[in-house]
C-alpha cells in the first residue's frame, strides 16, 4: 500500500488554474521532490496533500485512506501521520510563544502524555535537532534563523510522523543542519 497516493490532482480558483493533472505515488521510506520554477504551484500542491487546500479535482490517499475532501472532524485525529516544514521557519513558528510551549503544542492537541512527559518529550526532541536547551525558555524572535530552522523541523517531528512535507527547507540550511536533519528522518 502507498504511504500518499496523489491521483489527478487540480486547483481551480479565481477562474485559473493553479494545478491540473497532478499524480504520484510514495512509498513508506522514499523521498520525493518538486522541482520547479517560482509561481509554478509548489506549494500550493503541499498545501493540497497536507489538507489546507481542498482539490477541485482528484483526491489524496495517505495509506490507502482518503484524505482530501473529507471533514476536518475525520481528518483531525489523522493529522499526526503527515507533518508539515514550512520555507521560512520563522514566519511558521508563533511569536508569542516560547520554544517549548512550540514542541509542546502537538502532543497538547492530539491529547499525548501529561504536563511532565510532555516537557521531556519536548526536551529530548531538542537535543535531537541541537537545539540548545536553554533556549526553550525564549521566543523565536531570540534566535538565530539556524535555531528556528532546528525548532521548526522538532516541531515536525514531534508527533513521529510517518509522512512530511517540506517546502524548500534546503535553501538555506548549513552542513550541519542538513547532517542533523539526515539523522533524524532518515536513521
């Protein structure tokens, strides 16, 4: 069974068509990539298989399961089976919050663990990324873009998901991010 199946994906709003035809499959450990120029629908197609956007066309499976064009009332407790890195971490991140209540946040909404374990869980996914411990306790307008990009993709994998989706989270990643993010999806 695929883990997202894509089947002739499209997009009509405001009397254009932002995608058409779109398929594709992936299985459970592969990675894929969409490569094209600015404005081509990139996003637009991850905000889709996420299930921001619904299809005006087509549908998405994720394994084996609809996902587009169904109520967020059945689509909620699936949720923590796709995550999502956005391209700029810092426009993702809330500003109000601090690093911890960030990491936090999804066991809260999907209701895993308690006050403590959720801290630890917090804790533990931030040294995973190299995210300095201390600066749990501040907001993402205290750090580098380096650490929210780190906050950012702990978020993601918060809820172990078995699925992600990424908008060009390389762009302006250094080596050693790239080495922690390697280890951390794919180890």
């Amino acid at each position: 069974m695929d883990l997202l199946c894509v089947e002739h994906l499209a997009l009509h709003r405001a009397e254009r068509w932002h995608l058409r035809g779109i398929s594709f499959d992936v299985q459970a450990g592969e990675a894929w990539g969409i490569v094209g120029e600015s404005g081509a629908g990139k996003t637009t197609l991850m905000n889709l298989i996420l299930g921001l956007l619904e299809p005006s066309q087509g549908h998405v499976l994720l394994s084996g399961e609809a996902w587009s064009n169904i109520p967020e009332s059945v689509r909620r407790p699936r949720r923590p089976f796709i995550q999502a890195l956005f391209q700029d971490p810092m426009a993702s991140l809330p500003p109000h919050m601090t690093g911890f209540e960030i990491l936090e946040e999804p066991l809260v909404i999907h209701a895993r663990g308690d006050r403590k374990t959720r801290r630890k869980a917090a804790e533990e996914m931030a040294a995973k990324v190299r995210f300095p411990g201390l600066a749990l306790a501040q907001k993402p307008h205290q750090w580098s873009g380096g650490l929210a990009q780190r906050l950012a993709l702990a978020r993601a994998l918060m809820l172990s998901p078995s699925s992600s989706c990424w908008t060009s989270p390389y762009r302006r990643w250094t080596r050693p991010l790239l080495a922690i993010c390697w280890n951390c999806c794919w180890n």
